[in-house]
C-alpha cells in the first residue's frame, strides 16, 4: 500500500524520534570501550560530515549569498548547538545514565518558552507557568534516586543541564536566520561550524593518536550516530514537518525520551524506580502542555 503525503510525514517524524533517542544509547555503547567524551563526539562529526556530503550531491545547491550578519550568526549557533552543546552533554554521559539524560535534555522546550518570553518582554500566561512548574518537579523525582547514591553523578548532571540551556538558546534564536537562509541550508552550515570547533578543540586537547587508536567497535557506534542519530534525522525532521507541520512533528519528537528509556532498559539494563517513573509522566505532560500552548 502506498503511503500518502500525511502519513508518510507522520512515519517520517516518528523515524527521527527514534534516531534521536539511539543517541545516547550509542555513546553509552561506545564508552564501554574506554573512549572519552571529547573523542566521541570529535568521531561523530568526523564522520558526519563526508555523509552530509553525500546527501547534499542529491539536493538542489542553494546559490544565494549569505549576507554578514548571518554569516555571523551561524557561526555564533554553530557554537552553541553542535559543538558545546553537544560536547556538555557527551561529557555528561560519562557517569549519567542515558534515561536520565535524555529525560533532562526534554526539557528544552520549557525553557526555550522562558528564553523567548525574556527577550520579547512577554509574559508567561498562567498556565504555561504550572507546565513549567510541573516539569521541573517531575524532573526532581527523576534525578533524587541516582543523585543520592553517587556523587560524581552531580558533575554529570551540570554537563547535561549546561548542554540543554545551550541547546534551548541555539532553539530560540536559529528561527529567524533559518527563515532566511533555509531549514536544510541552515542545518549543514551550523553542523560545519560545529565540526570546525570541535576539530579545534581536540587538536588543543587530545593527540591525533588518540582518534586512531579506537578500536573498530567505538569507530561502529560512531558511524551508526552520525547516520542513524544525526544526518538521517534530520533530513527526515525537515521532510515531516513539510508534510504535517511544526506542531504534530513536535508532538511525536516528545516520544523521544521514552523511546531511550526503552532502549535503555533493553540494550543497557538500566532500569528507571517507580518513583522516577512518575516524575517521567510528570515532566511529559507538563512539556506537552507548554508545546500544546505554543503551537
């Protein structure tokens, strides 16, 4: 049976959701190996880019120039979102479990309300505030268990909040350059930037010899994230949300962290208590209600 344009979008986004999700589980995967952070994510966008290549032969090459000022900003956002943000949040899954981390990425979207609100000067309607208030608590139930039973988890969990308050700035502000520039156009020149940064970073950082030393497993995981959590995704992303829209894509990227959750508990044996179960439907709902309001 040959799907239509809607239900091929709805198929579309539900594929990048689960890309995304395998995220962590991957880099999880790749650290049983000895592999650092810094050198996990220098791997997966060494190996991001020669596909983002691949894919661009088959596209129609935008010629348009890109003025200054947004010159300027793709490369502020190429810093905030591929790069920092990312580097944060592989930092963090060094000693965060990945359910755990995703669930704390989730909350992007509250605070990208919080940021938006804050630089338009407007204020948070009533019920947002309560969505957001019940994120965060659910989200308090999520980390009290791990938190309490190992220190160096603290390091971990800062990593991860300082990668999603990244990530939530880079969301606030790449909309209006990417009304400019393009959806694809803007993602392949800010995952360059990004690259360019994070090469930097591990030639200051790491030696050469360090990448190369990998065993093939860690280069394995590396390939399945740039391919199957990264590039694909977001090519699917952009595709659905021609096809369904912004909001239900969005709707169906909040299965996300339960995706991870499952993969987690299948592939990892990390296992969530029931106490951090219902602070995972807590965080949820509140952030299906802030993207309810939002679209």
């Amino acid at each position: 049976m040959r799907l239509n344009s809607y239900h091929l979008g709805l198929l579309l986004a539900t594929l990048a959701a689960c890309g995304f999700a395998a995220k962590a589980i991957f880099a999880k995967l790749a650290y049983r190996y000895g592999v650092d952070g810094v050198t996990m994510v220098t791997l997966r966008l060494l190996l991001v880019l020669p596909l983002l290549a691949l894919f661009r032969l088959y596209q129609r090459p935008q010629t348009t120039p890109l003025i200054r000022r947004d010159k300027a900003w793709l490369v502020l956002l190429g810093l905030l979102g591929y790069y920092l943000s990312s580097l944060l949040d592989f930092l963090g899954l060094e000693t965060v479990s990945a359910s755990v981390e995703r669930m704390i990425l989730c909350l992007y979207p509250t605070l990208t309300v919080l940021f938006s609100a804050w630089l338009s000067r407007t204020a948070i309607s009533l019920a947002t505030r309560k969505a957001l208030l019940l994120s965060y608590f659910g989200m308090a139930l999520v980390l009290i268990p791990d938190l309490q039973t190992a220190q160096a988890q603290w390091q971990g969990v800062l990593f991860i909040a300082a990668s999603t308050l990244t990530y939530a700035l880079y969301l606030t502000w790449s909309p209006a350059v990417i009304q400019r520039v393009g959806s694809m156009r803007f993602t392949e020149l800010a995952l360059g930037v990004s690259a360019l940064a994070m090469f930097l970073h591990f030639a200051i950082t790491r030696s050469p010899q360090a990448l190369w030393v990998q065993p093939l497993p860690v280069w394995g995981y590396g390939l399945a994230m740039a391919l199957f959590s990264t590039v694909l995704p977001l090519y699917a992303l952009s595709a659905a949300m021609v096809r369904i829209g912004a909001g239900k894509t969005a709707i169906i990227g909040s299965l996300g962290p339960i995706l991870t959750i499952i993969m987690s508990m299948q592939l990892l044996d990390e296992w969530l208590s029931p106490l951090q179960w219902c602070g995972v439907i807590l965080v949820l709902a509140g952030i299906w209600q802030v993207g309810k309001r939002r679209h």
